[in-house]
C-alpha cells in the first residue's frame, strides 16, 4: 500500500485557513489530476479535503488546501526516492 492510500496521521490542510480561491469539486478533481468519482472517493476516505458548504446546493474546497495535499505527497516522493 503506497503512503498516497494509507489514511494520514493529520490531514496536511487541518492547520491552513480556509482563505484564497475555493475551487469547485470538478475544478478541484482537475486540480489534483483525479476525476471527479475518484475525488469525491479520496475526500470519503479523508485523503484530500471534503468540499465546503458554499451556499444550499453550492460546495467548493479553498485552493491552499489543495495545495498542502500536493506538497505533502511532494514530501513523500522525495523521502521516498532518498531511501
């Protein structure tokens, strides 16, 4: 099971304020490069950040959140490529 599949200690995005551009869940699956099943998958399994409630039908994730998923599974590729 790769690090990216196996539930984290403390979702990278849990200590960033949810400021800055909040993307759309299909703009958010872009984003990460998952389509929009496997996106909505990875928020129920707690691996990238669950959307927000944005109004009564509208749901967004804040842009830093995503960008604290990317830079932790940066972090792991790089500790894994040094073993």
């Amino acid at each position: 099971m790769t690090k990216q599949n196996a539930e984290p200690d403390t979702p990278p995005w849990s200590d960033v304020p949810a400021h800055g551009p909040i993307l759309r869940p299909a703009h958010a699956a872009e984003y990460l490069g998952f389509s929009v099943p496997h996106f909505y998958e990875q928020a129920s399994r707690g691996l990238v950040p669950t959307p927000i409630k944005l109004g009564a039908r509208a749901t967004g994730v804040p842009k830093p959140w995503l960008d604290a998923v990317i830079s932790r599974w940066a972090t792991e590729a790089i500790a894994g490529a040094a073993r």
